[in-house]
C-alpha cells in the first residue's frame, strides 16, 4: 500500500507541476475538502476509509510540492527585485541621522550607485511632509548627467527660481544637501564668515577645489562617496568645464536667492496666487516643523482665533522680514538677556527693539501684533521669551534640531518653572523631575517633523 501511495504520488507530483494554476487549485481543493468531509463519517466502511487515507495523501503531497515550487518562485523573484531597485525599507535597521533619512527619502535618481536628489527633490524635502509618490528610483544614464550642463545656468545668471526652473534637470549629492540646509539658516551678516571658510587662501576668490575640500566617507548607503560627478551646484558655481571661480557677491547673491526661493514656495503653498497669506497660515507655517504636540499645537492656533479680530494678512515681505529675523535668533537671545536679567517677560516695544538691533530693519507693528497673539500665553501684552526661543529653534532647523539637546533644555525649561510655580510638587525636584520630564518630551516626539 505505501509503494503505491508513493507512486502515486510521485506520479500525481510531475502531473500537476505541467497544469495550469487554475486546475491545480480546482482539484487540490476539492481532494482536500473531500479528505475532510469523510473524515468525519461513521468508521463502518473500510473500503471508505482506505479512500480517505489514499486521497489524502495524494492530495496533501500535491499540494506540498504546489506550496514549494511557488515559494521558490517568490523568492526568487524578490532577491531579483531587492538586487535590482534599493529600496528604503532596506535601510530601517541602519543607524542613521535625521538628515541622512530624509535625503534617503526623498531622494528620486541614482548614478553609479549613489543616491542623488534633483533640484526639485530638495525644494519638497525643505517645504514638504512626504516625497512625490514614486514606485522606485530613476537610473540615471552618462549622457542624461552630461546633459544637464547644457540645463545649468552660470551663477551670473542666477536667480531666486533657479531650483523651481530646474526642476529634474539635475542632481545634489548628500554632502551638497548638507549645504544647502545650512544655507536656509545662515542670516546675512554670515554669509561672509561663510564665504571665507570656503576661501582657504584668502584671495577673496573661491574655486571647485576649494569648494570641494571636505571629508567623504564611504558607506553602503551611497551617500558620501567621493566620485567626479557634474552636480547642478558644481555646475551652476563653476561652469561647464569647472574652471570658474566665485566672489563674496556672487556667493551672496546665491544664498540670498535660496532663501527667497525656499520662503516663497512656503508663502505661495498658502497665499493661493494671492498677495497675502493670513494669519492663521502664517501661525502653521511657523509651528510646522515643531516638536509640539497636537494638543499644545492646537492650542497656539485656538489662541490666535481667539484674539485677532481684525484679518490684514501677512505680506511676503512682512513674512520674509520675520524668517529673516529668526535666522539672527542667536543675537536676538543675547539683546534679550539684557531684558530679562529678573527673567522678566517682555514687552511688544522691547520685542520690536531688539528685533531691528539684531537684523537691521523694523518688524511691522501687524506682524508683531500677530507674533503675540500666537504666543502670549496668558494674553498680559508680554511674552516669555525663552519658550517662544525654544519653539522658534524647531522652525529655523526644520525639525532638524539634534533630540538630546532639545530634551534637555526643555527639560531644564519646565522644572525651573515647576519649581517657581510649585515648589512643594514632588515632581519638580531631583530624579522625580527628570523622569517625568523626559516622559513628557519623548510623547512630544512622537509628532512627525516636516
């Protein structure tokens, strides 16, 4: 009996491996279902039940060799894909910065197995949640890069739409992202600390080489490799052949221009074609990239409807002055402490002083009417500027503020007001404190950054 259940099933095996998939499934399913209705009928037949041990034994090792030879195929055909396209999952597992991430993330095209943004790649990944939905990245070809020379204008020719002109029609490496972030934050009186960083020679000149003169690393997730590659950046600073050098004037011009670009492609997100965004937009905008959590966000918004009742709008200008401000946000804490020696709150007039000390230019009354209506909490005219300090870091960095040091001035932040405002609560001294603090702001994180 077990001889001819073994050829049978061998038999029945190479049979159903030459039928198509629809049979196969027709006739497993019914061999099975029949095996298990006459399983449990009466034991008064044993012809019946050498049936039942025959059918299903056949049935099952049909079945088996079914089962196999699909799994083989699916796993053929996913070591094929995961061998072909690299995908981000791949990644998760990999210990890497909040920077790294996201430029893995929005990444689109590749070239020589490094992973490369385009011009618009960059702009979403400053302004945007999530990347443009893909199903891989673009392979790029030697003559599709070489192409992009001809796309690329020199840097006498630039303007504040150059990435939006561009669009695809060019790459930035990891290194040059890093760049470029830095640039969004610079103010202006650092731009020649900058440019002189970059001018190793000091001949108020600087070339590719000059340019170029940082650490790559080799890693596995072909981000920082050291390759001769024609970057936009490369090209738009240098020209075709990579001869050209830069002055502080074009340098300056180039980084005043990223970050009109990048402000006007969050202004016209929300303005709508329109000459004004309100309000309400202008406060999303600011707490976009916080750390806040959604009760705390919504808390600020409540607030602002609550106490502007007369809707001018925001300008591009107004708005532009105020993300310039907070590029200068370091000198703005420092004319602060001038005021708050008795950690005093400060007024609008102290505000809107120190402002123009720090950049150079006056914050319009709306604007600043607006800044303390989002967050004066308790609506006496004056704001706490160290909370207001803490919450406007998050927005210059774009959620790029390192965790630990945040933690722990938000940390130090809520217990010394702990401390002024309860002194006899246990939880605002010693371990007790800190436990409860850190509860606190890793539940905060949990909010995605922009």
């Amino acid at each position: 009996m077990a001889k001819v259940v073994a050829r049978l099933t061998v038999k029945t095996s190479a049979f159903l491996t030459q039928q198509q998939s629809a049979t196969v499934y027709k006739s497993c399913f019914r061999s099975v279902s029949t095996g298990f209705a006459n399983k449990y009928q009466p034991r008064n037949n044993t012809r019946r039940l050498l049936v039942l041990v025959g059918g299903s034994f056949v049935s099952l090792a049909a079945l088996t060799a079914l089962i196999r030879l699909r799994s083989a195929a699916n796993t053929a055909n996913a070591m094929r894909k995961k061998s072909l396209h690299r995908d981000d999952t791949d990644l998760e597992n990999v210990k890497l910065t909040a920077r790294e991430r996201r430029f893995i993330k929005f990444a689109s095209v590749e070239y020589e197995n490094q992973l490369y943004m385009t011009p618009q790649d960059f702009l979403e990944s400053v302004v945007e949640q999530e990347p443009r939905p893909r199903l891989k990245r673009r392979v790029l070809s030697t003559d599709e890069v070489e192409k992009y020379k001809d796309h690329t204008p020199a840097i006498k020719k630039g303007s504040s739409h150059l990435f939006r002109n561009l669009r695809d029609k060019g790459i930035v490496s990891y290194t040059e992202y890093l760049f470029l972030l830095s640039v969004l934050t610079k103010p202006k009186s650092g731009f020649r600390i900058a440019f002189n960083m970059f001018d190793t020679d000091g001949n108020q000149r600087v070339d590719k080489a000059e340019f170029l003169v940082r650490d790559y690393v080799d890693d596995v997730e072909g981000l920082q490799r050291r390759h001769m590659v024609p970057t936009t950046l490369q090209l738009h600073l240098f020209g075709k052949r990579g001869t050209g050098v830069i002055t502080y004037d074009h340098f300056y011009r180039f980084m005043d221009n990223l970050q009109t670009e990048v402000l006007e492609l969050e202004f016209n997100e929300f303005s709508k074609g329109q000459s004004f965004i309100t309000e309400l937009d202008f406060a999303k905008i600011l707490l976009r990239y916080t750390y806040l959590a959604t009760d705390e966000y919504d808390v600020f918004l409540e607030r602002l409807l609550q106490r502007v009742k007369d809707e001018k709008g925001i300008s591009f200008n107004d708005f532009r002055d105020f993300c310039h401000f907070l590029n200068n946000l370091d000198d703005f804490t420092i004319a602060m402490r001038m005021y708050t020696l008795a950690d005093r709150s400060i007024s609008k007039d102290e505000f809107a002083r120190a402002a123009k000390i720090c950049t150079g230019y006056s914050l319009s009354e709306h604007l600043i009417d607006t800044v303390f209506a989002i967050f004066d909490a308790d609506g006496d005219g004056l704001l706490h500027y160290k909370e207001f300090i803490a919450i406007m870091k998050d927005r210059l960095h774009r959620g790029f503020r390192q965790e630990a040091d945040m933690i722990e001035m938000r940390c130090k932040e809520r217990k010394d007001k702990n401390v002024a405002q309860a002194k006899s609560t246990a939880k605002s001294e010693g371990w007790d404190a800190f436990k409860h603090c850190l509860q606190h702001e890793m539940i905060s994180l949990k909010k995605p950054s922009y």
